[in-house]
C-alpha cells in the first residue's frame, strides 16, 4: 500500500492550490451573495487543464485519473465550494461517453469542452423522482429515425449554461422497471428546449443550476448514447465513478473549514490568550482534523480503486456518505469556533456553512448510500 502521490499528482496538486487562492478566493464572497456565474475563471481553469482530468486523450481530455480529478477539486472546495462545483460540472456525465458511447460520439461532443466553449449537464432529477430515478416520466418516442422527447427535469446544473444536456427518459414503459429508461444527447439550441434559472439556492449560488423543459424536442437516432433500455444502469455506473469525486467535494469543504478554524482560534483572543490555547478548543480541532483525514483516505480509496480498474459500489458509496456527513458536521463546529463572527457573511465560513448541507442531497441522499452499503453488506 503506497499512500504517497505521485510526483506529477503533487504537480497538479500545487496547480489546482494555486489556481483556487489566485482566482477563486478573491471574488467567491462576491459571487456567491450576486449569484454571479465565473465565466472568466471558467475559462481559464479550461485553458490549464484543470476540469475533466479522467476523460481519455482522445476526446481532448487530460488523460489522467479520478484520483487526480479528486486532488484538483479537494483544493477548489477548501477556497470556494460554489466556483469549485462550477468547475466540476463542466463534464458531469462525461462517464457515459467513455462507458458506453461511440468514438465518434465522445470526440463530437467532449472534445471540444477542452477545445471550444462547449458546456456540459445530466439531466436527472424530476418534480416527481428525485432519488426514485425509476419514476423518472420524461419520455422519449421514436418517430422514423427521430426520438421525440417530452418532459420537465428541475435542479439541474448548466441547464441554462450548458451546450449540450444528456437527459434521461423514459423509452420502454412496458418493458421491466429496470429496462425502461434511455439516455439521450441534446443540444440545447435544438427547438422545443427551454431553461429556466433556479434563483436562491441555500449555497453553491454562483454555480448555474436550472428547471429544463422538453417541448416536441426532436434528436436524431444517433443522438442515443448506449443501449435502448440501458438507461438506469448506465446511471448506476456513472453515479460509481462520480461520487469518488463528488466525495472530495465535502474532504475540500471540511479541509477549508477546518483551516479557517485553525486561523481563527490562533488570532482571537479571551480572557487575556488565543483561545486555541484551551484544551477544549484544541479537542474540538483535533476531532475535526481526524474526520477530514479519514475521509480523505477512503476519499483517495475510492478513486484509487477506479483508476486500477477494480470499482467498488460499496466502497465509493462509503465516501461519498461520510465525506458528505464529515463536511456538514466539521463546518458546523468551525462555524461554532468563530462564535457570532461566523454568522456574518464577511467572514467565510459563513459561505461554507451554507454549501455543505448539498453534499447530502445531490449525487445520491446518504440515505441512498446508506441503502446501498446496507443491501451490500446484509443482502436484500
């Protein structure tokens, strides 16, 4: 067991650090109370190779791993989880494409993520199935060599931003309950598509997220990615891959959290000293520190095991639940720490305090992690 990085993984460690701290952290306040979208730091993280760093080569991307992929957002979540989740959706669901799509397909629409203005989103979520995916009712037909689709989906990122949106829906609503759902590419220029920003998120508020609505949108055949049917488990193994990931979302939060304690407690002081000079203001941080830690260990397992080609389901539900649960529970004491000061937004962890509770609600609730690791370990 080797729980060293890598020279290049430091490499890009230090890349992503100083990219966060050189051009998130000055504007993240502001973005955030503005509900401003960074287009600018957009960009630039594109042009450095700091978004999508699992996709192949081949369709333009980086060519490294979810390890890396992990590292870089770690360092943009502990300077500004709204701007660090942006840039992490640029390619959310770009897993389909290097499962399940054609080569063709993958260089059409992810190349030119890294090589254009292209744009991204997966288009889950319904008014009416949420983590029920399987009531998913967005419903695609197939006319000739057309698939015409129908629908709503609400609380999706870059749905307003986005070129290009993969949706799920429904194809086969006879077939088995596990066999009726398809995933499509649609273009968002297509006629019959709609977007509608979603204003006064609790946190992440720079980040676009959106309610779509699929009014007669016609794509060709080839705009099928995968197997006809296939939908829900090509969900499943994205959602494998990207709740590795996802997981460094809420390590980067803590991790953030917890340094801003650090600062705090060293800098204040009561009854005449720092009070990080208490022993129960010091108990306080070391119980934060070994959350963090463990989270991103099995943070780094989870990744690890993907990037070997050896996934484990139950060990990247694991870090995505606790990494998520750590993040709500390190912040909230942090927050504490910086006593009515934390509770004003000119202080950061006021910020941050606000964007973790996300981290238990998207990419699976940890009530579906839960079920996942419990059906694993005692069956069904």
């Amino acid at each position: 067991m080797d729980f060293l990085l890598t020279k290049e993984q430091k490499y890009i460690q230090k890349a992503a650090r100083e990219f966060a701290i050189g051009e998130m952290a000055p504007v993240g306040r502001e973005f955030d109370l503005n509900e401003t979208y960074p287009e600018a730091i957009v960009e630039k993280a594109r042009k450095l190779d700091l978004i999508g760093l699992f996709i192949p080569e081949k369709f333009g991307g980086p060519g490294l791993g979810f390890l890396e992929q992990a590292i870089v957002l770690e360092e943009f979540w502990k300077v500004d989880p709204g701007i660090g989740q942006q840039l992490s959706s640029l390619s959310f669901g770009a897993e389909e494409f290097i499962l399940f799509g054609t080569e063709e397909q993958g260089k059409k629409y992810l190349d030119p993520i890294f090589t254009g203005d292209a744009v991204m989103g997966f288009a889950i979520t319904e008014p009416d199935a949420g983590s029920d995916t399987l009531s998913a009712s967005t419903a695609a037909v197939k006319q000739g060599n057309e698939w015409v689709i129908n629908g709503s989906k609400i609380m999706i990122g870059n749905g307003t931003r986005g070129t290009f949106m993969l949706i799920f829906a429904l194809t086969d609503p006879d077939a088995a309950r596990s066999k009726r759902h398809s995933i499509f590419i649609v273009e968002t220029d297509r006629q019959g598509y709609k977007a509608d920003p979603m204003h006064g998120k609790m946190g992440l508020r720079c980040s676009d997220t959106a309610a779509i609505y699929l009014n007669n949108v016609r794509v060709p055949e080839e705009n099928l990615l995968g197997t006809r049917g296939n939908g829900f488990h090509q969900l499943m193994a994205f959602f494998d891959r990207s709740r590795a990931y996802v997981s460094a979302h809420g390590v980067g939060l803590a991790q953030g959290a917890l340094n801003m304690a650090v600062k705090h407690v060293r800098d204040r002081k009561q009854f005449g000293k720092p009070i990080g000079s208490f022993q129960g203001v010091q108990f306080k941080i070391a119980d934060m520190a070994v959350k963090v830690e463990l989270a991103r260990n099995i943070m780094y397992k989870a990744a690890w095991l993907l990037d070997n080609g050896t996934p484990d389901t139950n060990v990247t539900a694991m870090a995505k639940m606790y990494s998520a649960r750590i993040a709500v529970e390190v912040v909230d004491e942090a927050l504490q720490l910086h006593g009515g000061y934390g509770y004003f937004n000119d202080y950061d962890i006021e910020r941050f305090y606000r964007a973790a509770k996300v981290l238990e609600i998207y990419e699976g609730a940890k009530e579906i992690e839960k079920m996942i690791i419990g059906r694993t370990i005692v069956g069904r």
